[in-house]
C-alpha cells in the first residue's frame, strides 16, 4: 500500500482524493471476510470513494452555497472512513499499519476539507456584513 509522500501529494485535491479512494479499494479487496467485516467493508469503500466524487462535484458547483454543502459532505466522508478504518482495524488486528496509513490520510484530507469549509463560512460572512 502506498499513500503519496510529502513531496508529491501537493494540492492537487482531486487526484489526491480519487488516489486515496483507489488505495482503499486496494485495501478492502485484502480484508478477510467475516460475519463483522463483510459489514463494515462496503462501508468503507463508499465513504473512501465517496469523498473524492463530492469533491468533483464541489469542484463544479452551481454557487457558492452548492460548494460549500458538497465541501461538508466531503467532509463528513473523509470523518466517517476513518470511523470504519478504526472499526477494521480492530475487527482484523493483523490489518492494523496498513489501515493506520489510510486513516492517517484520511485525517489529512479531513483537516483540508475543513478547512476549506471554514474558510468559505469566513468568506460568506464577510459578504453579508459588507
């Protein structure tokens, strides 16, 4: 499994996103299944593919009130996959440094949507008290 470096994973958040949905996808074909994971994988693979896809259609929002819902939506998903990636870390214990990069990018991309979320909260106020 490997995520980008530091080096490479600038800010290119749409190739970052649709990279980190194939890296989990990757993962979730190794998971073995049980009764506990054949829940959780689905789970995970549509939050981890899910963040990407909202970002895309961020990416060509209508306004900027369709941008920001589909930026916290993104956002929701990036918070939800490493939910489940904490979930199949414990389910499967021998599985755990390979979830831990993944949740450590999920993180990442958590705290950049946020981010962006707050900064377009910011702009809108500043609009309505202008």
């Amino acid at each position: 499994m490997q995520m980008p470096n530091d080096k490479t994973k600038k800010y290119d958040l749409e190739e970052r996103t649709a990279k980190f949905g194939e890296e989990t996808i990757k993962f979730a074909k190794i998971i073995p299944i049980n009764p506990v994971t054949q829940r959780i994988i689905p789970q995970l693979v549509a939050s981890s593919t899910s963040i990407g896809s909202n970002y895309c259609e961020a990416d060509d929002a209508e306004s900027g009130k369709d941008f920001k819902h589909k930026i916290g939506i993104a956002k929701k998903e990036a918070r939800e996959t490493k939910h489940w990636l904490r979930m199949i870390a414990t389910a499967t214990p021998e599985l755990k440094e390979e979830a831990k990069i993944l949740w450590q990018e999920a993180k990442e991309i958590h705290l950049i949507f946020n981010s962006i979320s707050k900064k377009v909260s910011a702009k809108n106020l500043d609009i309505r008290h202008s």
